[in-house]
C-alpha cells in the first residue's frame, strides 16, 4: 500500500508513520557521499538503546567511524579482500558450513537477483570479487557503525544485540537514512582492532553502512520477498 511521504527542505524522503518506517527498511548498496551529521547519529543510537534486553544489561558496545579514520579503515579492509595471502579471520561463524533448504533457495535468490541487475554473470569472478570488495567501502557510505559484545556473555546477550542493531537501522530512518548491516565488515578483526581500538575482550559482529541512499544506483533497485505469515507462524487458541 503505498503511502504519503513528508519532505524536508533538502529533499531527503521522510517516513511517515511507524509502518513506513519498517516497510522502507532495507538493505542499501549503494550510498551518497552527503554527509551525517553527528547529531543525527547520536539521536539514532539513543532511541536504539531503547531495544530490549535481559535484566537491562544493554550489552552491546558501538564504535562510529567518518570522515579519515573511515577512509584509512576502507582501504585496509579492501586490501585485505584483494590480497589472496591474507586469510579471513572471522571469530564467529556467522552462517552454516553447508546450508540447506529452504535457506539455500532464498540466499542463491537474492544473490542472483542482485547480480542480474548488475549485469554480472555466472562465473564472472574478478566481477564478482570487485563486488564482494564494495561491502569493504561500505558501498560509498560516509558512516560506519560497528557494534561489538563483551566475549564473555552468552548467546541471549547476542540476541539482545540483535534487536539493538535492528533499531539503529529502523532509527535511521526517521531521518530519511538508510543501512546495510554487513557481517562481511568482521572478516578481519585485527583490522578492526586496530583502526577502531575494539579491545580483545570484545566480538565485533557486524559493521552498519549508514547514510543518504544513492536512488541512481541500480543495485538499490533490488527489493527481496518476504514469506507470509502463514508459512512462517503457528496459531494456537487465537
């Protein structure tokens, strides 16, 4: 259904109500250099801090990058991607060794879905690595947010910070942002570690692209399906 939006005077496209805002939630590949403010930043994470989690422990830790320190993360990252003799490094798995059905189907989907639209092909590797490379530029995005976890706690505290993450990016909207969380950001802690200064204590576990949507950029013409709720939930007694 499609619905009014508000406008500000520079033309960015604001939500208008509360289902908008989850309706226009996406994941972006392609963003403007415009800048964010730092304003803007804070209030997103201060309505994210509002998520929920168990006894009020607010797990999670935020690390912000712009401006140098977010160029000189970029290019490390991407020289990491481009140099065969550095291994990935990820301290969690954060998919399966062999994936099945029917979450193979739906992953092969959106994959192929987005390369259709960049034009790129099967077997089109070098293609295929420069575009795996873009996530290490955060698809031109002029903000990086890096959410991390005391190693310690256990998997409901990772939960927690899932619905945390959630709300950054529904947050984002508000102010006519867009996202693309990216758990690919992870593959080289070290990188991290270092340019951000996440202690060893700590399991970064996903950097968020964050800014102003490029609308000229074909990959952002990618819309993925959604399973009906019939297929997905069970009713009892209602």
């Amino acid at each position: 259904m499609k619905q009014a939006q508000l406008q500000r005077e520079d033309g960015v496209d604001l939500p208008r109500d509360m289902a908008e805002i989850f309706t226009t939630r996406r994941s972006v590949r392609a963003f403007l250099p415009t800048p964010v403010s730092r304003e803007q930043v804070e209030n997103i994470l201060e309505l994210a801090a509002r998520a929920p989690s168990g006894t009020n422990t607010q797990p999670w830790r935020v690390y912000v990058v712009a401006g140098e320190p977010l160029a000189r993360l970029k290019a490390r990252l991407r020289a990491a991607h481009d140099d065969p003799s550095i291994p990935i490094a990820r301290e969690y798995e954060h998919s399966p060794g062999q994936w099945f059905e029917p979450y193979l189907s739906r992953r092969r989907k959106v994959g192929w879905d987005l390369y259709g639209l960049l034009g790129i092909s099967r077997g089109e590797r070098e293609r295929i690595h420069e575009q795996h490379g873009r996530n290490y530029d955060l698809f031109g995005a002029p903000v990086g947010i890096f959410c991390s976890v005391d190693r310690r706690l256990e998997k409901g505290s990772w939960m927690d910070c899932g619905m945390f993450i959630q709300s950054i990016m529904l947050a984002a909207r508000i102010h006519g942002l867009h996202t693309c969380p990216q758990a690919a950001l992870t593959n080289y802690p070290s990188i991290l570690r270092e340019e951000l200064g996440i202690p060893e204590e700590e399991i970064a576990l996903c950097g968020i692209a964050l800014g102003y949507e490029d609308k000229s950029a074909v990959e952002n013409g990618l819309r993925t399906e959604r399973e009906p709720v019939e297929d997905f939930a069970t009713f009892m007694g209602l």
